[in-house]
C-alpha cells in the first residue's frame, strides 16, 4: 500500500504541475491591436511570451509535437515561434515539401496545445515572389485558426523602410485576401532594430499589424530602448519577436542585469516576446546540450545556462500576468 500512496502522490504533483499552464487561446481567443496594445478576445490587454525555435533547416530535430507540448506544460509557454529558413541549400525555397512537413508538425501541435504560433519567414533579403506562394499556402491552411501569427520578414539586413514598406504591403494585401484578421509581424530596418523610422512611415490601410523588434541584451542597450520608446509614442505597435541575453552574435556571457533591464521594459510597456533559440549549437544563444532528446523530456543537464536561465524565467509567469484589464 505504501508504494501505491507513493506512486498516487506522484501522479498528482506531476498532473498540478501540468495544469499550471491552461491553454492561451482557449482563454483569450482571436488577438487584435488597439493603439500599441495586443488585445484578446474579452478587449483585454494580452502579453504573450515564449520560445523561437533555431533555424528550421539547420535544427529539424526539434521541429516535433513533443517539444511543443514540453514548452507549453513545462516552461510555460504561451507562444512559439518557427524560424523557417528561407535562403539556405535545404531551406524552404529549395525543400519546400520538407520544410513543409516539418512546419505543419508543430503548427498543428501548438494548435492542439491551445497556445500561439508564429509562422517566421526567416530571411535576411526580399524574396517577394517565393514569400508571396509562401504567405498564400499558410493562410488558406491556417487562417481560420487564432493561434496564427504570420511574421512576414525576419531581420531585413540592408533594405531600406521605403523597400521593405513596399515588399511587407503586397505580402499583407495577399494574407488579407485569404485571412482577415489574424496578426501579421513586419520586419524593420537593420535587424529589426530602426522601429523609430518605421514609426515615422508606418503602413496604414490595414489592421492588426505589428512591427517586430530584435535585441541582445549584452549588445542593445538603453540606446535601442530609447528608440523603442519613440517608436511606441508615435503609436506604433511593437512586438519583440526575438531576443536574449548574451551578445548579438548569440555569443559570449550572458548580461543577466541588462536582460532584465529589458524584461522591465517589455513588462511595463506591455510588449509580447519570445526567446532564441531552440537549438544544439555551440553557442551561448542556443538553448540545449548537443545530448538533449529531440522531443522534449529536458531537464537541467539537458540545458545550457541560457536555457536554464529562459525556462526559469518563462514558468515564472503565470496566467495571472498574461492579460491586463
């Protein structure tokens, strides 16, 4: 008897602790912006916060139901983001039918999981034509779902506001002929870092677009802080997409009080995020030991101290911190 009463307790703190985290969207519904603000379905003002996984092409191992349902019932996570490597010799422009399969898996898991996704065109250069087949494929197959979230143009490199205005305009024209109301996340210059110049020439005619800010934190201080700052007077939405702590490069310490000086910034401006990066390589942004199991399952000697670092803060926020009345 004694085993079976030792075996009952264990099942039950391993059920509390997974019940910990419900599901987001059961919750919150269908998001949309207001002003600055992301909202939910009850007007409610809604951070979402979570995960990037690495670059699908180089770290497919990842890319499974497993690690979706582990992110969501053990860190917390309320949001994913899939960075689907468009450029490289096996991204998604020369295999697509295999990038396709590995998208769809954890897509369709975080949709049964009931938490957010971010579907990441992960380019560093305009690819109009190959993002516009893209956008179209997702949103007749995912636009119906709320979880849905169409990052159209990860970290423009050297393409102007005025080219990258004009390319992320016709991949929204083409979302919003199939889907109407899902969020779509648009690039900004330099790495996602010049949101003040976009705040001066924001896109307009359409609704519920975000733009996307990126920062390390041992590399982007109060200086991209201040930007970000200008950029939310003038009105225009943000939404960290990714970042984390260590150097620009994803190497070197990790700046455990500057990561936190964002932390307060995100918090107090009611900014979404989501970390980098769900991979094995050898550098302090990638989050797990070349030994970790690709399906999820990891405990701490499975994590590198920024993954130790990220889980310890995501499980940190419960429900009661995701919305704000």
């Amino acid at each position: 008897m004694k085993v079976y009463h030792v075996l009952f307790i264990s099942l039950l703190m391993m059920s509390t602790e997974v019940s910990l985290f419900s599901q987001p969207v059961k919750e919150h519904g269908q998001l949309w912006v207001d002003g600055t603000k992301l909202k939910d379905k009850h007007g409610n003002i809604t951070v979402l916060r979570g995960m990037s996984y690495g670059w699908h092409n180089w770290w497919p191992r990842f890319y499974n139901e497993g690690t979706v349902k582990w992110f969501h019932e053990d860190w917390g996570c309320s949001l994913l983001r899939l960075a689907i490597g468009a450029e490289p010799d096996s991204g998604y422009i020369k295999q697509p039918e295999w990038s396709r399969e590995l998208l769809t898996k954890v897509v369709d898991a975080a949709i049964k999981e009931g938490i957010y996704v971010i579907i990441d065109w992960h380019s560093h250069t305009v690819k109009l034509n190959e993002a516009t087949t893209f956008f179209t494929e997702m949103a007749h197959k995912y636009g119906k779902h709320p979880n849905v979230i169409y990052e159209i143009f990860n970290e423009p490199e050297k393409a102007s506001w005025p080219e990258i205005k004009a390319y992320s305009t016709e991949i929204i024209a083409t979302i919003r002929k199939i889907d109407p109301v899902n969020i779509i996340l648009v690039g900004t210059p330099r790495w996602d870092q010049e949101v003040n110049i976009a705040a001066d020439d924001p896109i307009t005619g359409y609704k519920n677009i975000m733009y996307t800010l990126h920062f390390y934190a041992a590399t982007h201080k109060q200086w991209l802080r201040d930007k970000a700052d200008y950029a939310v007077k003038k009105g225009l939405p943000l939404f960290v997409s990714e970042c984390s702590s260590m150097f620009a490069n994803g190497n070197g310490k990790l700046d455990y009080p500057e990561m936190q000086n964002w932390i307060t910034w995100m918090e107090r401006e009611q900014v979404s995020w989501a970390l980098w990066s769900v991979s094995d390589k050898y550098e302090s942004c990638s989050i797990l030991k070349p030994s970790a199991k690709s399906n999820g399952q990891w405990y701490e000697n499975d994590l590198k101290e920024s993954g130790i670092y990220d889980r310890k803060l995501l499980r940190s926020y419960d429900l009661d911190k995701t919305t704000t009345h």
